[in-house]
C-alpha cells in the first residue's frame, strides 16, 4: 500500500513538472508574440518616411516654380537665394512665404521678405536689409502674447534679432509691386506711433510724421531701383511739398507734391535707375505746416 502510495506520488510530481515546463513554454511563447507585436514595422515606417520625402520634394518644387520670377530678381541683383519656404501668413485668405537671400560669397549683408500667395500670384510685404549681418534662418515666434506672429532673425555668426508686429512691421501690409526696404531710418517721429514703418504698414490712416526741419526718409533697394516711379499717398494735413531726391548718396532732383490728399505718384529721372539707397529730403510743407506726415510711400 505504502509502495503504491509512493508510486502515485511520483506519478502526480512527475504531471505537475510536466505540466509546469509546458505552462512555462507556452508563457514564454506568449511573451515573445506580444514583444514582436509591440516592435515597429520598419517596413511600414521606411515607406512611410519615402513617402514624406517624396511629399516634401513636391512641395518643395512647387515652391521653386511659383517663386520662379523672384528668384530672377534676386539673383540678377548679385544675390543668392538661401532659403524660400512655406510660413505662417496672418490673414486667413493667404499664403505666407518667406525668403532668405545673402550676397554670393555669404559673408557681408542680405535680407530676408516675407511675402504673400493670392491664387496664383506671390509677392512681397515687407522686407528687411543687413548691411552688416547675413541672415541665415527666420522663424515666427509670439514675443509678446497678442495673437500676432512676430519674427526672429538669426545670422550666420549666431546674432538673433527680434521684430515685434505692431511696434516695427506689419504681416497685414499689402503686396507691393516694388522690393525696396522698409528698415530703414528717418528724422525722429512725433511720437511712437508715428515711426518711419507706418508708411510701409498698408494703412492709409496711420503715417510716419516727423518735424519739418530736417526731415528725411532713407531706405535700401537691395535689387535696386528699376521704373523709378516714386508713389505717395498724403493726409488730408500735414502735406509735404517740396522734396530733394538722393540716389546713392548724391542729389538728383527736386520734386513737388500737389496739396491734395490721396495718392500721388511722380516720375524720377534716369538718375535714379538702378540706385541701391534713396533719401527724401523734405524742404517745405503746404499750408505752412511744422510737421509733415506720409502715410504711404513706394518705389516701382
């Protein structure tokens, strides 16, 4: 009975090892199925990503294409595209691009524009010249927690500035058929609100307005000036009158505006053409006023 006992014992001990090395087999099977289930498909991801390749190719072609004319324009000019690409646009209705450019060698000046896509048609906004930087990359940042996208330049040396919408540009300015630069410098405004970017900022309601004594508005034409149509659009006060014309730093002509508020646009002598600075000198204002406003000014 007892050698029976023991024979049953060892029969059950043996079932139970048994049973456990198979459990733990099967466990282990498990365990291994669900590890190779968690791991990616790296199949899949290699598609995926050659496919975002390929997507950004596209689109990066398609970017080069519309871009096509300006591209022409720069680079007659002696510059060199470094950078053009999609970027936030404030206005629902539009596309936002932005472009890098530098001198060909990369190591003295450039610029960046920021331009805007209405069907098919891109052109510029705003645009900023470095005499002394080169920029390498733009990027928009919320500097001030408005809701207005403001820009972050950085040079090729690392040297990052910062531009405030509202305070020295505007992403709402309109699109402009000229390529001049609107940081440029002028006589000391009237008050804050009054800076030389409010008559580049598309509102004919805001203006730059500075003293009649010695006031001047200077700005680059890194592509330089072409048609040489001089566009001013005046206050119903404050109207200049009398303006001299510089063109790289030497005196052209001597213009007049007519006492009237609303646009205006003056034909400049060859003189001008192909100038890469302009200054107007105001010398008189109508109705003898002290100060004198623009509320918006181009250079076709």
């Amino acid at each position: 009975m007892f050698r029976k006992s023991r024979l049953l014992l060892f029969a059950g001990l043996c079932f139970m090892a048994f049973a456990g090395v198979s459990c733990g087999k099967s466990d282990g099977q498990s365990v291994q199925e669900k590890d190779k289930s968690k791991q990616p498909d790296k199949t899949a991801k290699s598609d995926g990503s050659l496919q975002q390749i390929a997507k950004d190719a596209i689109d990066q072609t398609s970017l080069d294409d519309e871009f096509a004319d300006g591209r022409r324009i720069v680079e007659t000019a002696g510059y060199v595209v470094k950078e053009y690409k999609g970027f936030p646009a404030q206005e629902i209705t539009k596309r936002g691009r932005v472009l890098v450019y530098t001198d060909k060698k990369g190591k003295h000046s450039g610029g960046v524009v920021f331009l805007k896509r209405t069907g098919f048609q891109v052109a510029p906004a705003w645009h900023w010249y470095f005499e002394d930087m080169v920029p390498d990359s733009v990027v928009n940042v919320e500097i001030n927690q408005d809701g207005l996208w403001d820009l972050r330049i950085v040079s090729t040396r690392g040297k990052a500035e910062r531009f405030v919408q509202g305070e020295s540009f505007s992403l709402f300015a309109r699109e402009r058929t000229d390529w001049i630069a609107m940081n440029g410098s002028s006589s000391a405004p009237v008050s804050e609100d009054a800076g030389m970017w409010k008559c580049f900022d598309g509102d004919t309601t805001t203006a730059w307005k500075s003293s009649l004594s010695g006031a001047f508005i200077e700005f680059n034409v890194p592509f330089g000036v072409t048609g040489g149509n001089l566009s001013l659009y005046t206050m119903t006060s404050e109207q200049p009158r009398g303006c001299a014309v510089y063109a790289d730093g030497k005196r052209m002509e001597d213009i007049e505006f007519q006492p009237v508020a609303g646009r205006q646009v003056i034909a400049l002598g060859q003189g001008v053409r192909g100038a890469k600075k302009i200054r107007l000198e105001f010398t008189s204002a109508h109705a003898n006023a002290a100060t004198v406003a623009v509320a918006e000014l181009g250079l076709d």
